[in-house]
C-alpha cells in the first residue's frame, strides 16, 4: 500500500509529503543508531522523535515514512527539513503500539 493510501485509510495528520512510496514494513524506535542498522528500506518508521535528526536518518535508511505517534509533531526545524527532502512525515494520536497495528492491518505486512 502506498503512502497516500495509508494516510486516507488510517487518518493520519500529514506533516509533510515525499514520493508516494509502497509501504514495505515497519520499524519502531527511537535509538537512532538502532534505527539505521536495523530498519529496512520502504519502512513506516513508528517514533516519538521529532528533531531535525529524525529526517536525516530517515533520508539514510530510505523509509517509506516516518509515523510520529502519541500526539507528537515535529519541531520547526524537523519539518522544514523534510519538507525540503520530500520525506512524508505523519502523525497519530495512537500510542506506538497500536500505531503499529494499524499499519500492520492496513498495510497488511
């Protein structure tokens, strides 16, 4: 399922949009040096992050997506770096565990 799909069937807040990518799987974490040597490329990365770190890691490991969960929203120079690098950043209410079973279930991966 790509991206914008998602966003649709799950009601995601839409911080930011990139390439309208095929959702592959999903990694949740927060400990970047986990993140990058564990995530596979086309993931939904679930985070409570939102520092401008969070867009360079997910421009190295080539996510599909970064799902900001818990109500949180990037700050001002997260989002205007993804922006610029065109990563589709997302938000949910949804705590990180049941974020991920609803992109498991719509994404059926």
């Amino acid at each position: 399922m790509n991206v914008s799909q998602f966003v649709k069937e799950a009601g995601c807040t839409v911080f930011s949009e990139g390439e309208d990518r095929a959702i592959e799987s999903g990694y949740c974490g927060d400990f970047l040096s986990n993140i990058i040597s564990r995530a596979t490329d086309a993931c939904a990365w679930l985070t409570v992050m939102n520092n401008v770190n969070v867009a360079a890691v997910a421009t190295l490991i080539d996510c599909a997506c970064v799902l900001l969960c818990e109500g949180v929203a990037p700050d001002e120079a997260f989002a205007a770096r993804a922006a610029s690098l065109g990563i589709w950043v997302l938000g949910t209410k949804e705590n990180v565990f049941e974020a991920c079973k609803t992109v498991a279930r719509i994404c059926n991966v």
